[in-house]
C-alpha cells in the first residue's frame, strides 16, 4: 500500500547506541499552522517516563517511553491511494489550511492545491498531496467551534502507509517541511524500486489472514523465487493486500475463489509496496532520514511495522525505512488501540476507508471523519 514487539530498555552512555536507543540533538520545539498549541501528555506510568543522564548536548532517549499509553482520542491519517481529485477545496475556506499548500508549493516547486482540485489524477497520484491534504485537514479541524478542544484532546495518533508520516508530522516529531521532503522522496526512491522489479498488488476480499496466507503459500508453489507473493498490508478481517511479482499475484487471483475469497480488486500501484521488491528504496531512504531532525513525539504515534509506539528519535529513523519492505500491522494497531480503551477517533483527509476499518472491527467505535 507499512511484528514484534520493541519494548527496549535504557543503556549506558558508555555503551554502543544501537536501533533500541541513540542520541539526539537538543533543539526547540517547532510548529507548523496552527500545531503550535499544544498537545495533551499521553497517560503514561510514571515508571515508565525516564531518560538516560544528559551529557554536553546529547540525550539518550527510553524507546518504550510510551509503552503503557492509554488512548482515549485518536487522530488516524489515511495513505497514498485515498486521495481523489476535488480533494483540498475545503482548504481554501481556511487560511490556516490554505498555507500548507502554500508552504508545500515552495518545497514541490508547483502548484500542489491546483493538482489536487483539478487533477489530472494520474499527476495527483504521483504527488504526496494526501500528506499536505491531511494536515490541511487538522487546520480545518481547527476552526470549527470546539476543533481546538479535540486537536489537545488527542492521545494518540497513527497513519497507514504514508500516513505514518503524517502523524509523525501532527506530533511534531518533524516539521511540516521536512515531512514533505521525506515522503516526495520516499516516492520517487519507491517508484525507482518499482521499476526494477515489476510487481503488483492485489485486495483479498472476505477471508480471514490465515486463509490469504495459505493462497499465498499455494501460489508461491507455482511460481519462481523473483515471483513470489506475500501479505503486504494486513487491514482487517476480511480485508488484505498481497503483494509480489507480477506472475505471482496473477496465480493468487486465479486461485482465489477457490479458497472461498468473495473477490479479488487490483490495486493501481506500480510496484510491491511492503515488501523485499523495495529493497532498492532502502539507501536512499535511510540517508535521507539519517539528515533528517526527528524528535520524539509529543504523543504516542504507532508504527505500521511492529504496531507498537516509539520515542526514541534513531529508532523511528530505522522503523521508517524498514516500513517500505514490511507488511503493514494496521490490524493489530486498531485492535490494540480498542483494546486499550479508545474512546473516538478522527479520520483526517480525503476518504472514508479508515473509518470503514474501524467501524468493521468494532461497529459501536465512534470514527468521524473530516475531510479537506
């Protein structure tokens, strides 16, 4: 379209800094809009809320920092593929709004909000306008009578594929501009892996995860290694896209009735997202986070790779570049939010597909969605 679990402890500034712990640089807060205001503190145990001795101008940062939140109110950012033409109208009603897209041309070199009001679709589908149209959407949020209450509500927050990067945007674990350059990049480093290796995406409809992976396993026998297919984005009973080579996933859908699935939908993307068809996107990718200033968020964002929160700034650096070659958790990442006691949640941006998600896992969850 994206697991165990990384509860890490603290180390000693003496030893090697590795993926469960690193340094950061000390800076000031940043904001972008309207997202200076700020953001209600997880419920975390106090236990828990440690950080390693400080030395000159660096901090070791607890990963698990966030491991026993409690969500009560959720914003959930949707991926590349929900946007649609028409989509950023609403944003110009909102100054707030309409300077993203401002700020987004100056970073795009072209007129974002043009393309995603009047297309065409097939130049909307190459931009990352769902990344500006979602935070756009916050904005417009925000100037409804009582928007602002539910923006410091918020306690948690996730995205699905791309969106993750929105979410780490809302809780300002990078700057709106920074966010945008990683994720423009991301999708050109995807497309070049895209082309390298051709493969294909397909929606399973209507068996549960056990059964797709058993059409995976028997398509998987008739196919060569290069060709092979795998779960790539696990979303929710019923709902799951395979990934692979392009002869491969023709095996899944020819297969597929016979294992009772109710339909089979190919997606429109250039390539096997969420899998080792990716792997060429990793370099690039790793490099441009490692030049990146991340933070650890103001509140917990859950990760598309393990389903679990991240505080630690390095460590959200390699989960991100991990996430273009893993299978999507976000089955797990709605279940355990439910589980944890979420009581509403916000789909932010163009669509409705998440909310649809929620909704078919827990019919009485509260899922309103505001769109831009």
């Amino acid at each position: 379209m994206a697991a165990s679990s990384l509860l890490l402890p603290l180390v000693s500034l003496n030893q090697q800094l590795s993926l469960d712990s690193s340094s950061l640089k000390r800076s000031s807060s940043f904001c972008f809009g309207g997202l200076k205001h700020g953001l209600r503190r997880p419920n975390l145990d106090k236990s828990k809320v440690s950080m390693s001795v400080s030395v000159g101008y660096t901090t070791a940062i607890d990963d698990a920092l966030f491991t026993d939140y409690k969500p009560t109110t959720a914003f959930l950012f949707p991926g590349q593929g929900a946007q649609a033409v028409g989509m950023g109208r609403e944003a110009l009603k909102v100054p707030a709004a309409a300077e993203l897209y401002s700020k987004a041309n100056e970073v795009l070199g072209f007129d974002i909000l043009d393309v995603c009001i009047n297309g065409p679709k097939e130049k909307l589908d190459s931009t990352p306008a769902i990344y500006v149209t979602s935070l756009a959407a916050v904005e417009i949020l925000r100037a409804r009578d009582g928007g602002q209450q539910i923006i410091d509500s918020v306690d948690v927050t996730c995205g699905l594929s791309l969106g993750e990067y929105t979410a780490l945007a809302f809780a300002r674990a990078f700057s709106f501009e920074d966010g945008l350059k990683l994720v423009k990049l991301r999708g050109q480093a995807m497309q070049v892996a895209a082309d390298a290796a051709k493969g294909a995406m397909v929606s399973i409809i209507g068996l549960d995860s056990d059964k797709v992976q058993q059409l995976c396993d028997a398509a998987n026998e008739e196919v060569e290694e290069a060709e092979k297919v795998q779960i790539a984005n696990f979303l929710c009973n019923g709902n799951y896209a395979v990934s692979g080579g392009v002869k491969g996933i023709e095996v899944v859908e020819a297969k597929a009735k016979s294992f009772k699935a109710r339909t089979t939908v190919r997606l429109a993307v250039a390539g096997a997202a969420h899998t080792r068809f990716m792997d060429p996107a990793l370099s690039q990718l790793e490099s441009a986070l490692s030049a990146t200033e991340i933070k650890t968020p103001r509140i917990p964002v859950i990760s598309n790779v393990d389903a679990q929160p991240h505080a630690d700034p390095e460590t959200i650096k390699k989960i991100l570049a991990r996430q273009v070659t893993s299978p999507v958790q976000w089955e797990t990442t709605v279940k355990t939010l439910l589980s944890r006691g979420l009581v509403k949640s916000y789909e932010l941006g163009p669509g409705k597909v998440i909310a649809g998600i929620v909704k078919r896992m827990d019919k009485t969850s509260l899922v309103e969605n505001i769109s831009a």
